[in-house]
C-alpha cells in the first residue's frame, strides 16, 4: 500500500549523461531516485535492527545450540 506524502523540492548533482539518457528515455528520475532511496532506506533500517538486536539473536543462537528446538523431536529428517 502507498502512501500519499507531501513533496519536498531538492537539488541532486547527477552524472550529466545519465540525465541526458534518461530524459531520452521518457524516465521520470525523481521517480526513479524516490524508488532508489526507499530501498535504500528498508535495507538500513534492517541493518540497524539487527545491529540492535545482534546480542539477543547470538543468545538466542547459543541457547538453541545447547537444548535444541521444542520441535526436534517431532522432526522426520
């Protein structure tokens, strides 16, 4: 789902060639820089909470190494 945002004007410095082919391209580059930076942001904040989390999940880890899951002993393989 999408979410209508206020807009807010901003200067890039761009590879001038780039735009060049870009605009012969019919590529809307605010568009595609948005897209860009959106990604960009989801992969930092993933970044960040496992940066955050890292203890839990190594203790996490650690004590499934040492007793197991609930479920091995329900596993066929």
């Amino acid at each position: 789902m999408s979410r209508v945002s206020a807009k807010r004007p901003m200067n890039l410095s761009l590879d001038a060639d780039l735009v060049d082919k870009a605009r012969t391209y019919g590529v809307n580059v605010s568009a595609v820089a948005e897209e860009a930076l959106r990604a960009r942001i989801v992969k930092e904040e993933a970044q960040a909470w496992l940066d955050e989390n890292r203890e839990a999940i190594a203790a996490q880890n650690a004590w499934t190494a040492e007793q197991g899951l609930f479920s091995d002993e329900f596993r066929g393989w």
